[in-house]
C-alpha cells in the first residue's frame, strides 16, 4: 500500500518523494504520504519512513505540520482524493474524470470567448453597415432617415 501511496503522490507532482531533496515540494508530499500511510496501513512509522528514506523520527516530527500542509489546495485534493479512493481502478477512474472535466471547463471558457468575439464582430458589421449607408449625407437628409426609420419601427410594432 506504501508503494501505491508514494507512485500516486509523485504522478500527482510530478516528483519523486523518496529523493532527499528538503524543498518545501518535497517535505509536503511526504507529510501527506505519512499521514496517508499512517491512517491506511498498518506499518510501523520505521516501515513507513524507510519507503521514503527516511526514519521514524522524520515522520513523527512532519505530522506535526499535516495541519498546515493540508492548507494548500492540491496537496489537499492529493490527500482527499486516495482517502476516498484508495483503490487505483477507482482512483484513476476519479482522477481523470477530474482532468475531463477541467478540459471541458476550459473548452467552454473558450467558446464562450469565441461567442463574444463573433457577436462583437456581427454587432459591429451591421453598424459599419448602417455608417456605409448614411456615410455622406447632409444633417437634413439624416433627420429625414432618422424620421423615416421611426416610422418604419412604429409600423413594424404596429403590425405585431
């Protein structure tokens, strides 16, 4: 169970928790692997430290800190996510629904842009349009569309 604990910890981060790098990276993952191996298995904190490289000691003293580690939101979802699943088949069936749907969320932030940009564009077509038309003529001649355009409006509601 260690073994899974650890290669799902580092797929996650994209790191290896048993180097002996003390970066804040490392030192949280291994705290949320303690914590997860220690509420999971039943390994002593001497087997649970060995898989890391680590010894008994380490883990007693970073456990201390899980309180504060678990504050960052993806080692919380790290955590949460194998308490939840600590079966890989449900597990990896989890984590990728949770990629899926980032990718659509994303997808849909895009399309909404493209949306916006092509209303934008056909709202500002129709004006130019409009601009072409009147493009030229005197203040006269534009009170007299404007007056004629009113009434074409009212008849049109008119008709409703």
């Amino acid at each position: 169970m260690t073994d899974q604990i650890i290669r799902f910890i580092n797929t996650e981060l994209n790191i290896d928790i048993r180097k002996k790098k003390k970066t804040n990276e490392y030192v949280f993952a291994r705290i949320i692997y303690y914590k997860l191996a220690t509420e999971l298995t039943n390994y002593s904190l001497s087997e649970i430290a060995s898989a890391v490289n680590k010894d008994h000691c380490a883990v007693i003293h970073n456990l201390k800190n899980f309180k504060e580690v678990i504050k960052r939101p993806k080692l919380k979802k790290i955590y949460d996510t194998f308490k939840e699943y600590p079966l890989e088949e449900d597990r990896t069936t989890y984590t990728q629904v949770l990629k899926l749907n980032e990718q659509l969320r994303l997808e849909l932030i895009e399309t909404k842009q493209k949306y916006n940009q092509l209303l934008k564009d056909y709202t500002q077509r129709d004006i130019s349009k409009i601009e072409e038309l009147l493009e030229g003529l005197t203040d006269q001649e534009l009170d007299s569309v404007y007056v004629k355009i009113e009434a074409i409006v009212k008849m049109t509601k008119a008709v409703r």
